[in-house]
C-alpha cells in the first residue's frame, strides 16, 4: 500500500490516516525517522518507562550521600 501527504508551511506534514492505523499513534504520541542506505523509516518511539528510569536515578551521579556531599563541598 502507498499513501502519501504534502509538506506545508515549516516542513509540517498530516500523517494519512492508514499510517497512523498502522502505527497505532494517537495525538502526542512521538515518532522516529531512521534513516540507512535504503531510504528512511517512520516508526512509534517506544514510551518512557518511568519506573525503570527512576529506578536508575541514584545511579547517575558521582556521589548521592551526605558524606560525599560534604568530602567534595569545595569543588
């Protein structure tokens, strides 16, 4: 099947209705344009698993106690 939409003002386009089915997108829903050798690829960006990425906050710093806090105040 081919579809195809027309670029307007700011490079905005309307996705056609057989491709947002496909996609399952809905309004606010993020999408990714991968681009190879071949052409480029419109696909669903996957959603944020907001657990898992709080679950690695404690692990993006350096330090995350009082007592680094206070061996590394003066920096």
């Amino acid at each position: 099947m081919q579809t195809s939409s027309q670029l307007i003002h700011r490079n905005q386009t309307t996705l056609p209705e057989p491709v947002l089915k496909a996609l399952n997108l809905r309004e606010g829903d993020a999408i990714i344009f991968e681009i190879d050798q071949t052409g480029v690829h419109l696909r669903k960006a996957p959603s944020i698993d907001i657990p898992y990425t709080e679950a690695l906050q404690g692990t993006l710093s350096e330090w995350n106690s009082a007592a680094d806090d206070e061996a590394y105040a003066d920096l």
